[in-house]
C-alpha cells in the first residue's frame, strides 16, 4: 500500500483521518507492514493489505505487527478459522488470574492453526494450482468463462470514460479488476472485500496494482466524500445485509459526474443458485435517491457484446425483459452524455495482449501438428447455471500449426487475425501472469 493513498481515506468508525504510524513505509512509499491509526481505532496493514475491521482477530494482528512477528500476523490475517477461534475464546485471556499467560497461549494455538491456510497460500504455485477442486474453487478458476463476469468485458467502454479514482467493491480474488488494471488503466484501483484470503490472492496473482483494503462493507466505506470516480460491484449487491446503506454510502463517495455499476445483480423474480438477498428489479431501482439509475436486463447487454459487438445504454429495455432476466446491471450517472450507444467495443475490451492463454475450461489435446481442444466445464452445475457461456463458448476447437502451449507466442505473432477470432470466442484470453 503506498502512504499517500491513505490521503483518500477515512475511518470507517469515526470518519477521521488515517495516519501510518511513524517508521513503518519504505523508501518507496510502500508500506508492506504497519499500522494506521485514526482517534478511535488502530488498524494493521499486513503483506499490503490494510484491514479496517474491529472484528475477532485484529487486535492480535495488530499487536504481532508491533512486535514485527510478520509471518504470525500473515498466518492469522489468512486464517478466518482460528480469527473465528480467538474471537470465540477471548474470555480466556481476560480472566484475571493467569490471564496474559493465557492470552499467549491461546495466540500460540491460534497461530499452530493458521499455520496450514499460510503454507497452502503462500507458495510460489501458479493461482491455478493453489486452488483446490471444491466446486466454490474450480469456479474462481474458470471465473472468466462464467456469463456473468462477461457484463465487465461488455461494460469496459463505458467504465474507460471514468478511469480515474476506481473502486472495485467486493472484488473477491480479483478477476474483475484485473480486467479493469490491464485495459482501462486507472489513475488508482482500489479492490475491496471483507476476506482477507481472497485480497492475498488479489494482490498477489490478479491486481498488483490495487490497493486492497479488507472491509465489511455491511458498515461506512472508508472514502472521502465524492472521491470515486467510479463505482463497480461484480456479483456481491444481492449478498450484503442492508444494500439501502451501501447505496447510501456509494452515493456518497461517488464523484458529482461519477459513473456506478452494480454488475449481475440478482432478481428476485427468477432463481438463481446462491441467491443471496435478491430484490425484483424495481425495488433495486428504489434504493438510489441522489443518482439516477437505469436498469437493464443483462443477457440482453452480454449477447450485445457477444453478438453485436456493442454497447447500448440509449435504448431502455423494457420492464418486462428486465423482469424476465436471471441477473440486471444497474448503471447510474448523473452525467446523461454517458447514456450512449458505444460500437466496435470488442477490439477494446480484450485489448490486453500481455499473457494470451487457452482458455482452462478447454483440455488440450495435441493432434498430429495441430491442437484440439474440447470445453469441459468444471460441474453440472456450471453448466446449467450459464447457459449463455454454454451458448457462445465453443464446444470444440481444432488449431492448426500450434502443437503446445510453449508455441503460443509465436502463434499469436504469426496468425494475429484467427487469433482475434479466437479471443472474440473466449478460446484465447488475456490471463494474469501466475495464473495457470
Ligand atoms: C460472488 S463473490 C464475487 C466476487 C467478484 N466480484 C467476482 O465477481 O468475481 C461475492 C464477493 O462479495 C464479497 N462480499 C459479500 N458481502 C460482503 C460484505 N458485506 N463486505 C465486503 N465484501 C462482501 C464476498 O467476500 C465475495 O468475495
């Protein structure tokens, strides 16, 4: 985390301002380990990562932080089990009789825990392979495949009109502000999300260049008023407890002609798996009162993207397609100029050519100077619940004159128009660096 972005930031708490106490940045501004204090509360920053939480756990990480124990506040910064286990067992450290000794002992076993989720995320394995084979993390693996990342691709143009100040709320393990670090470059990405594993993974593999900030945003964002250029929430809106107060805080932090996306949000009126907390449309619409909002149906905006090659935010979709899609994509301004038909987004969208890859959802199988590849989606489960990845990702592909991954490049280099083709089908895809 670089000192001075700490200037955007406020306690969640007490709304005061953030100060890193002295000693703890390097020469470049980077503060890798510290603590940040404000009137009420003093925060950790742990591999990069500050926590602005109060929660079970963070006086422990703050305290070995002190004591510059890094590998222990690591270990118990990754570990929700043994936060959960202190948290629970906190009454034993304040007993009066014994109780520091056994405050060090429960820390002691606190850490013994934590020491396996540190050992399995922290090696230097590409994200793929630290990744286990639950269906939660076959489905981060193959994220990029699910139709209901596809609205950010879709989304870029309008995203690249607001590149300053950007937010990425809920951002998991980062997928969607890879897409956003790698294509619209934004003066400062901030990724944010209330598990501190899944920022580790963010920072280390997918977004670099992020700040991460682990939040419960149940509770006030940490910005400053009208800081935000723009606002995007990939797949979290229907999970949080009261999205009438986060609203009230994006309207809040969101900069006068600032731009927010609310991206697959679940509606109410058709299932979904995981469903969350899922409103009809229209009671979505309802939670914003300082931003204009205008719904749309998302199948409608991917099939755009995938068919039409274009965005278009002019013509409203009709309440009864929006009430009829699985998830909707809320975008508000109050600039209406950004309202507009974008065409030829595609070239855009999947601009990044730094690491193409074959898409991992496709097993490899080399075929006589050439490369066959057959889509396999990781469950039964993924493949009902996105019937649009079904729909446009092929089911299989021959591609001749490329007989391994190493040949890739070069195959880029030489055959850059069937490689276009490719991308446009998700086939090839510009991956993070260490993610297969
Ligand atoms: C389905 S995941 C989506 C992740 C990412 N946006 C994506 O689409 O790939 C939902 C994310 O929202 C986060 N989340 C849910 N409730 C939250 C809250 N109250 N505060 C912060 N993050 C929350 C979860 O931790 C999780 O990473």
């Amino acid at each position: 985390m670089i000192a001075s972005v700490l200037d955007h930031l406020i306690c969640p708490s007490c709304g005061g301002a953030l100060f890193p106490s002295p000693g703890v940045e390097d020469a470049s501004g980077e503060i890798l380990y510290g603590v940040v204090r404000c009137e009420c509360a003093e925060y950790p920053i742990v591999e990069g990562i500050m926590s602005l939480g109060t929660g079970s756990g963070t006086p422990e990480v703050v305290d070995l932080v002190k004591r510059g124990d890094r590998h222990g506040a690591l270990a118990l910064s990754l570990s929700e089990g043994a936060q959960r286990a202190l948290g629970r067992l906190r009454w034993v450290s304040r007993r009066r009789v014994f109780g520091r000794l056994a405050g060090r002992v429960l820390i002691a076993w606190a850490l013994r825990q934590a020491a396996g989720d540190k050992r399995r995320l922290t090696t230097d394995a590409p994200l793929c392979s630290i990744l286990g084979t639950s269906t939660f993390e076959t489905y981060l693996k193959h994220r990029f495949s699910a139709e209901s990342f596809w609205p950010v691709f879709a989304l870029l143009p309008l995203l690249r009109q607001r590149n300053g100040v950007v937010l990425d709320i809920g951002c998991g393990i980062g997928h969607a502000s890879f897409a956003i670090a790698t294509t619209i470059r934004p003066s400062t990405l901030f990724s944010i999300d209330r598990t501190f594993w899944e920022l580790f993974l963010a920072r280390r593999y997918m977004s670099p260049e992020s700040t991460v900030i682990a939040i419960d945003v149940n509770g006030p964002l940490p910005f400053r008023d009208a800081s935000i250029d723009c606002v995007v929430a990939l797949d979290m809106f229907h999970y949080v407890d009261s999205p009438a107060a986060l609203v009230r805080e994006i309207e809040r932090v969101t900069s006068q002609d600032g731009l927010v996306t609310m991206l697959h949000v679940h509606n109410a009126l058709q299932s979904n798996v995981a469903a969350g907390k899922p409103l009809p449309p229209t009671s979505w619409l309802q939670l914003f009162h300082r931003i204009p909002v205008r719904a749309f149906s998302e199948p409608r905006l991917v099939e755009d993207f995938m068919v039409r090659d274009q965005l278009d935010l002019l013509q409203a979709h009709q309440a009864d397609e929006i009430d009829a899609a699985n998830a909707i994509d809320l975008i508000g301004s109050r600039d209406g100029l950004l309202f507009r038909r974008y065409e030829g987004i595609r070239e855009g969208a999947l601009d990044a050519r730094a690491n193409l890859r074959i898409n991992p959802i496709y097993r490899r199988i080399p075929d006589d100077g050439a490369m066959r590849l057959e889509r396999e989606f990781p469950s039964e489960y993924f493949r009902q619940e996105y019937p649009l990845s079904e729909k446009y990702l092929p089911p299989s592909v021959v591609i001749d004159g490329l007989s391994a991954d190493a040949d890739l490049p070069r195959f880029v280099e030489e055959r850059s128009e069937f490689v276009r083709h490719l991308m446009d089908n998700f086939v090839i895809l510009p991956l993070p660096e260490r993610y297969l």
